[in-house]
C-alpha cells in the first residue's frame, strides 16, 4: 500500500483551512501537498512512488541477485530543484541509483566483441568500515558524430493548462531547440501535441530546417485537459510512418505527467506504452515543472517503454541531455540485465543500494522475453552493492534451515576464494539473439585505494541515503560526504561534481 503524506503549510494555509500540522490517509500514490497560494504558489500536487529500500540478504540463502540496468537520472534534479528552492525533499523523491548515474565517469570504453563493458571494484565501505563497497560499471559504447546513423524524432509535447509557467511549456521549447541544432539533412523531426485532443502539429521535416521546426514549436500555446493517452497513441504511429530502418526512432515525451482525460491511470498508460514498444519505437520521457509533477507515472512510463527518464530543471541539465549526452539518443545494447552470484565463503551478506523498481527474478536473467533497461551511446550505469564479510555478523531475516537445499560446500569455486561472479546480458541493437559476459572478483580483488569515480559514485549515494534518512546510513553525516565528493572531484570537466558537493552543503544547512 503506498502512503499519503502531506506537507501543510502554516499560516495562511492553517487560518484558511482551520488545519494545524499534517493528516495522511491510503492512496495509491505518494503524494506531497504543501502551500496553496501561498507566497504566490500553486497547491504542491507532486506525486512519488513509495520507496521501500533493498534490505540485506544471506549469501548462503540468496547467492544470487538480478536486476535491470538503469540510465534514468530524473531524481537528481526534482531534489536539486528542491534544494535551490530552499526546501528538502519528500524521502520518496529520492531514488539513489538516479543520483549514482546522473554523473560522468571514466570508465573504458567497450572493445569489438561487445557493445558494452563490464568492470568491477571493491573497496571498504566509507560509511560502515568493517563492510566492503562493490562498484559495478557498465560502459556503453560512444558513436562518433560522423558514424551516427540517421534519425526519426517525433517531439510529444504537452500543452494542456497545466503546462503553463516559465519552467514548463516555454523551457521545453528552450530544450528542444538545442537538440534541433544538433540534426543534419539525414534526420527528421515530427511534432505531435496534446491538450484536450491530440494533433498533429509538424509532419516529418529534415533536420536541415531548424527554422521550419524551431518556427512550429514556438508557435505553441498551453490550454485545457490533458489526454495523454492520445498524444502517446499518435505519436507512436507517427514514428512508424517515419520509420528509419537501421536509424534511431525515438518519441520524446516533454510533460508534467498530469494527464487527466482519455488513458490516465498509470496502470492503463503502461500497458500502452508495453503495447507499442515492440515497434522498434524507443521512448525518452523528460520531466518539466514543479508543484503537480507526476513523477510516479513518468518513471513507469520510461520503464515500460524501452525508455529513459530525465528531468529538466534548468537550461543547463537540457544542455547536458540534448548536447553532451545527445548521442545517447541512439541504442546501442537493448534489455541490459546485470546478476551478481556472491561466493558464501567470502560473503556473509549483501545489500544492493538503489535499483528498487529495477529489481527482476533471478530466473528472469535469461529469459530473453522479459523486458529491461536499455543503453545509448556513451551511457554508463553504475550499481553499488554494500557486502558484509564473512566472520562480521549482520541482522537479517532468516528464513530458518533448509532440508533440501543445501550449500555446496565441496564446490571448487566456493573454495577459490573469488568473492563473486557479475554477469551482465545484453541483445545487440539489431537482433533478439542474446549475449553474455562475466567478471571475476578474485580474493585479492578489494583495494585500499579506489579510483576517483568509485569515491564520488559512492559520495552520491551516501547522500541519497542521508536525504532519505535510510536505516542503513551508517556513520555517513553531510560532512563525511561532503570531504569524500571533494576529494573524488578529479577532472571535474562540466562542474556537475562541483555542484553536487554545493548541494550538500545547502542540504546540511536545511537540516538544521
């Protein structure tokens, strides 16, 4: 069951209402209310989905442990928004495999046999010393400009009324203009809108008229109901018209996520984009706006349609998406699963930190017809798992002896002292034949002196925790994460590392 709980405004709000401090009741969303009118701002109607973090789990009794690969980085910037705003975040806006994998890390690239590569590092855990850090790094491969192949955007863009407002509607057209500028004659651009009703704004246009497209999305005004259903329908069947065999055919999706008429229940609005995601169709969903951002439909959008979510806070994060991550637009390794297999011997228990929604059943790591997170151009997906040596004892849920199932103890491997075997398995962008690879962690794997990246990686999900006031926060304070992220910066090329440690400061300071 997932919560309700409201953040109610003293003051005016209380002599309005007659309501002092907060009330909750079940919904089937967590959603936060603050002010209404108040200082000038609309009611909060922003709405998350319930968080509940990965526990420990036994290595003896779960030696496995699944999950899709993730590029989403939309958490990152609602809480930055949230914190240039004075204000700490709900706990549920804070999901911490967003926060690993909003930053750029230099990790190698790919060789010939794979479109993505695979690297693990393990060192001791900054927050509870007496446990190990597992960093797990998948890197995509980068197209270079010239070798990109052509391109079939259709721009899905929400003008409904509650779209209006410098961050939304006019932001969009200030995002979409810095991806126009990056497209040649090969490429083509088509608009869909939608409000009460779904339309077709621009028909298939080559990329070397920014004028032409610049001219229709700035001739875009916000008003009434949102029907996001047929703006997605439409779209879709726009891109197929325009399909590019061998090209990149992608909806980009710029809402709220507030849609209200037509398909708008969040289980309805998946099953469509499940529906259409076999047409070769990927889907990018892009985040706008504060005070009734529907982030619980946005992110099961993304997950469900062969997409990734992103939120654009400012001109600068669409600078980062649309330009120096503009290649990633382009597949280049479809339904990435990661499984990790710990040995018992070395691992007393284990936690993976983040990837809640992402988590699948271990049977599921082969079986090609589940569904999971694709990777563009240049991506990287970053995991933390937090391991308990054997001989340091943890609380866990115990599910009491086994009869059957008995660890094999007598097992070379168990005996090699390799502490765990990551697999990743990937389908390569053009067929549905899988393929594998794996790496060993041997005994002598954990370091005393990690890389920069797996310092920051690790500052930023100290910080998600700390924000989320999770249980298993440990010693981290805002300080601890604060010294670790500066002395992680490295070559901090755009200042985002930079920025994040300017976040935790402001974070400390609200906390007071």
């Amino acid at each position: 069951m997932k919560i309700l709980r409201s953040y109610c405004a003293l003051g005016l709000l209380a002599a309005t209402i007659g309501l002092v401090g907060c009330t909750g009741g079940s919904i089937s969303n967590y959603q936060t209310e603050r002010e209404t009118k108040v200082a000038g701002k609309d009611l909060n109607a922003e709405e998350y989905n319930r968080i509940v973090e990965n526990p420990y789990l036994t290595a003896k009794d779960h030696p496995q442990s699944t999950f899709s690969t993730s590029v989403d980085t939309a958490s990152y910037s609602i809480v930055r928004r949230f914190l240039n705003g004075n204000q700490l975040p709900p706990a549920d806006a804070v999901r911490i495999a967003d926060f690993i994998n909003s930053f750029d890390y230099a990790y190698p690239e790919p060789g010939n046999d794979h479109p993505v590569a695979l690297g693990l590092e393990m060192a001791p855990c900054p927050w509870q010393l007496q446990h190990h850090l597992l960093k797990i790094a998948v890197k995509a491969r980068s197209i270079s400009p010239g070798d990109m192949p052509a391109r079939n955007f259709v721009f899905l863009i929400d003008t409904s009324g509650s779209m209006a407002g410098d961050e939304r509607l006019p932001l969009v057209k200030q995002s979409l203009e810095l991806l126009v500028h990056q497209l040649g004659e090969r490429d083509r651009v088509s608009i869909v809108t939608y409000a009460g009703d779904a339309r077709l704004v621009l028909a298939p246009t080559a990329g070397n008229e920014p004028k032409k497209i610049m001219s229709a999305i700035r001739g875009l005004v916000t008003g009434g109901s949102t029907n996001g259903g047929g703006g997605i329908t439409l779209a879709y069947e726009q891109a197929r018209k325009s399909f590019i065999e061998g090209g990149v055919n992608r909806v980009i999706l710029a809402t709220d996520g507030d849609f209200n008429v037509g398909v708008s229940s969040e289980g309805d609005l998946v099953r469509l984009v499940e529906k259409e995601r076999n047409s070769g169709v990927f889907l990018t969903v892009l985040g706008y706006g504060m005070g009734n951002l529907k982030d619980n439909k946005l992110e099961q959008l993304a997950h469900h349609g062969n997409g990734h979510y992103g939120y654009i806070d400012t001109i600068d994060e669409a600078r980062r998406i649309f330009v120096d991550q503009g290649g990633a637009l382009a597949v280049v390794a479809r339904d990435v699963k990661i499984q990790a297999e710990f040995n018992h011997r070395q691992v007393n228990a284990y936690r993976l930190i983040g990837y809640e929604s992402r988590i699948m059943r271990n049977e599921d790591f082969r079986n090609d017809a589940k569904d999971a997170g694709d990777m563009g151009s240049g991506h990287t997906c970053t995991a933390l798992y937090e391991i308990v040596p054997v001989g340091v004892s943890i609380p866990v849920q115990n599910a009491g002896e086994l009869k059957y199932q008995k660890a094999a103890e007598d097992a070379p491997a168990a005996k090699s002292g390799e502490w765990l075997t990551v697999r990743l398995r990937y389908k390569p962008v053009d067929r549905d034949d899988a393929k594998e690879l794996a790496v060993v962690l041997p005994e002598q794997g954990v370091t005393t002196r990690p890389s920069d990246d797996f310092r920051f990686a690790a500052a930023t999900a100290g910080f998600g925790m700390l924000l989320r006031d999770s249980e298993y926060k440990g010693s981290a304070t805002f300080q601890s994460i604060h010294d670790l992220a500066v002395n992680a910066a490295g070559n901090d090329r755009n200042g985002s590392r930079s920025e994040f440690v300017r976040l935790v400061d402001k974070a400390r300071q609200l906390k007071k």
